[in-house]
C-alpha cells in the first residue's frame, strides 16, 4: 500500500501566507495539485503528455478539512493517493503534513480530495486512454 502513495515535500513561501502569518486556505488547492502532478509525472505519465493526447483533466469538486495552521517556512510533506477511477472521472486524495525537523515527527494540517473529469480540448466528456487508465487502476487501494 505504501506504494501507492506518492510523497512530496514543499518549503512555505512567505508570499503563501496571509494577513494571520499562515498559510492563506486557497494555497492548499496549489498544494494539492503539486502533490498530484508530481505523483502522476512518476507513477503514470505527465500532464503534459495527456493534453499531447488531446485530454485535460479538470478539478469539478474539492473539499478541505484543515486541522492545523502551516506558516512560512514550515517544511511540508505533501501526501497523494488516488482513490477512485470511474469511466470519465478519477478522485485524488491528499495529506499535508508538518514535518519537524529535529525530531522528525509529522503532524496533520490538512486533508482532503478533488474530483477530476477528462474533457477533449472541446469540452467533451471522455475516457481517458487504456494505457494510462491501467496506471491508474494499478494505483488504487484495492487494486494487488
């Protein structure tokens, strides 16, 4: 299972945190789709070759549960799984995760998913290709 997670770190800029000094709660949507791309660059192919194969993969839902606050310069572990692969849809789930240096324990700031639907450059729904909806399925809990 292990695997099938995929693990990022990202360092907090100072331009991600707001008026309170933490991290602004839009950034955590960007944090998302790092942990996304980087996870699909290694495990499956890059996004750059799916919109090469005429596809793109739209966010049309997201939630976030934030548990704790990440504040500039905090070291954060960007935790990626999929979690759902449907006909024309695919559900990601994420972690963010504090990672204390000296001690090296990680403390939960937020989780949470999103939904994407695969489009033509049109706007069509449509079924992504065999050979990249196999990676995907290959990475989903179920799936040994």
């Amino acid at each position: 299972m292990e695997n099938k997670k995929h693990r990022c770190t990202y360092r907090v800029l100072y331009g991600d945190t707001d008026a309170a000094a933490v991290v602004y709660n839009a950034n955590y949507l960007r944090f998302f789709e790092i942990g996304r791309t980087e996870m699909m660059r290694e495990k499956v192919c890059s996004y750059k070759e799916i919109e090469e194969l005429g596809f793109i993969l739209p966010v049309t839902e997201c939630y976030t549960r934030f548990k704790a606050p990440a504040r500039y310069d905090d070291l954060l572990i960007i935790e990626t799984r999929i979690n759902e692969l449907k006909k024309v849809t695919c559900k990601f789930s994420y972690r963010i995760l504090r990672q204390d240096l000296e001690t090296g324990n990680e403390q939960l700031l937020a989780r949470g998913y999103t939904v994407h639907a695969a489009i033509t450059r049109e706007g069509k729904l449509t079924s992504l290709p065999d050979a990249i909806t196999s990676r995907l399925q290959a990475l989903l809990p179920d799936a040994d």
